[in-house]
C-alpha cells in the first residue's frame, strides 16, 4: 500500500510544471534595449515608448500599464528630451476611463494607433500613413497629409518567426521629403511649448518669455513661435548672452534656432527659457503664431514600431536611415516548455512505478524466512 502511495505521489509531482499555466512573471529582457543601439536610436532623435507585455491584453489586466514602463525607464531613457514613456500603442478602439486614469497616473499622455475613442486626458495619435511593409504600403495617403498634420506610418518587423519586408522605394521616397521627421512625443510636446510662448514687446525689442510647463513629467521639448514683421532682425539672443544658432531650413529633425521666413521670422526655443529678438526699428505691434510643424516644414512623419520585442531585429535595417521612429516595446514572454521536459517526464512516470515494483520485490526476496532461523 505504502508503495502505491508513494508512486502517485511521485507521479503528482511530475506533472505539476506540464499541466500548470504559465505565470505572470515568466517574462523575458530585450537586453538590446540597453545597448549601443538605443542610445544610437535615441541620439538619432527617436522615442521608446511602450506596448504592454507580450499575449496580455492591458485593456484587461491593468497591471501592465506600469510594469511596461517600470520594465522600460530601468532599461533606457525614452527619449533625449525626457527619460520616461509618455506613448502607449493599444489593438483597442476604445480607452475606458478606467484605463485611461492608470495611464495618466503612470505619466502616459498619448495611445494609439487604432484608437478612436478616449478621454480628453489622453491624446490619440492615428494611424494615417499605412505600413512600411513592402506591399502594404501607400504613398497617396503620405502624398495628400495636410499640412501641419502627423502622419503615422506602422511598422512591425517579424509576425511570429516571420520576417516583414520594408518597402525601401518608400523609405528612399520619404527621406527626400520636405517633412520633419519626428515622434509621438516629440511632435505633442513640440505643439504645448509652442503654444505656450508669450511674446511681449518693448520698442525694437520683442521679448520671447520662458514658457512653463504644465505638468511635472511633461518633456522638455522646444517650441516654435512665428513673428509676423516686416523688419529687418539683428539679432536673436538667449538670456544668458549666446546667440540662438540660425536654422538654414534644411534641418528635419528638432532643434533650438531661428530664421528668415516670408513674412517675418520663427525661433524654436526651449521651455523655461528667455529669447530676445532685436528688430532694426520700433514697431508698434507684431503678430505671433505658434507653428504646428518645426522650421515651417509641409507636415511631419513617424514609423510607429510596434510590439517590438527585439530592439535589433526591428532596427537592423535603419541604421543609416534619417528617418525618426516611435518604438513601442512589448515585453516578450519567456521560453515556453519545450518537447524534452514533457519528454523526461513521461519517462520518469513510466520507470518511477517499475522501479518501485523492483525494490518493493527485491526487499521481499531478500528478507529471512523462518527456516533461516
């Protein structure tokens, strides 16, 4: 009897890991996120954001929405202009309140790309520019952008352990455009600065105030504000004394600087900071205008990687690209069990029994009868 026991006891333990579910914290590290190749993705002047954790939906299990961002700020910052995520891509159409509360407590201000519907709270970035998929993607729609609009292009680079092949003659078409190449954030942030800028005027002198920020994790992304004027600049100078760098209008990625444009001039400045431009005569009033699209570009572009669980694999073709992404990455799971543990399990069910059987018969062959005494 003891030795029956003992087998299913034996046999219950052995299917313990073959029968259970897999656990929540059974989760792998893109440990490229902490590599050479995010901070060269970042120097380049793109943004992590995230995508929650692999095969969890977040609209259901809220407890991703921090995790993803816990398991992003300790690898990488998420962008040059701040250190934590402020995007968050969703299969969803809809954001509850519920969920859009979580996000915004974890320091989330922006979903998409399949969102059409969420609180004020949050700001939704679309999908409107098709795929970078050779073969899914769609010129016209980039072609007919209007202006001062975000166009947001998907990208995924593998489909299980298939590979996705990018449309080159589009990347090729797109890097000639005259666009800013920009991210969910960056273009967001560069919008709510601009906004922000008062400009006053004293004479010949217009004065750009430093512009505050409205929230504690808001980016310190510039702004870029439009003077209306038909004087001539002389000068552009920062509080402190230095000049602000003149723009040529060829730049498509962000930057601090001013120039010349029809009809008077634009400065992209920094947040909580003081430029003064110098007219070459007193004018009595001037007109501003914050600009949607940096240096007066047509309109700005984004590839939006998603689920990008493997930062090589998604980036490895974009090394020499000027082209500005939005990484949403998603935590992949961790190995699966494979055919060998099942395998030795088995084995152990089947000889564990016999090998009892054995000891149980030897042990009775080998103890002394009567006759021996």
């Amino acid at each position: 009897m003891r030795g029956k026991l003992t087998t299913l006891f034996v046999a219950a333990l052995l299917c313990i890991p073959i029968f259970c579910p897999t656990v929540a914290g059974e989760w792998s590290t893109d440990t490229w996120l902490s590599s050479v190749i995010s901070s060269e993705r970042i120097d380049a002047g793109d943004e992590f954001g995230c995508h929650g954790y692999e095969g969890v939906d977040t609209i259901e299990d809220h407890w991703v929405i921090d995790a993803c961002r816990e398991y992003l700020v300790g690898l990488t910052p998420a962008s040059r202009w701040g250190e934590s995520p402020v995007s968050f891509g969703f299969r969803n159409s809809i954001i509850d309140n519920g969920t859009a509360s979580l996000l915004v407590n974890s320091g989330f201000t922006i979903v998409g790309d399949m969102v059409e519907e969420a609180p004020d709270s949050l700001y939704i970035a679309n999908r409107n520019g098709a795929s970078l998929e050779k073969g899914a993607s769609d010129k016209t729609l980039i072609e007919s952008a209007e202006d001062d609009t975000l166009v947001s292009i998907h990208w995924r680079a593998r489909i299980g352990d298939l590979r996705v092949r990018e449309d080159k003659d589009l990347i090729s078409w797109l890097e000639e455009q005259r666009a800013w190449f920009t991210t969910w954030g960056e273009w967001h942030y560069h919008r709510e600065s601009g906004q922000s800028i008062e400009a006053v005027l004293n004479g010949s002198t217009v004065t750009l105030e430093a512009s505050e920020t409205k929230e504690t994790n808001l980016w310190y992304v510039p702004g870029t504000l439009k003077i209306e004027s038909n004087s001539t600049v002389i000068s552009v100078i920062e509080s402190g004394g230095a000049e602000l760098p003149l723009l040529s209008g060829d730049e498509r990625k962000l930057t601090v600087g001013w120039r010349q444009v029809d009809g008077g001039i634009i400065v992209t400045k920094l947040p909580q900071t003081t430029v003064m431009v110098e007219l070459d005569m007193a004018v009595d009033e001037i007109e501003t205008t914050p600009l949607m699209t940096f240096n007066d570009l047509n309109y700005s572009v984004t590839i939006v990687g998603h689920h990008t669980s493997n930062l090589f694999r998604w980036t490895q073709d974009f090394s020499n690209s000027h082209l500005s992404f939005t990484w949403l990455i998603e935590r992949p799971s961790g190995e699966t069990i494979g055919w060998k543990l099942p395998l030795f399990a088995l084995t152990l069910l089947i000889a564990v029994p016999y090998s009892i059987f054995y000891l149980i018969r030897n042990d009775q062959f080998s103890q002394p009868t009567s006759q021996d005494h």
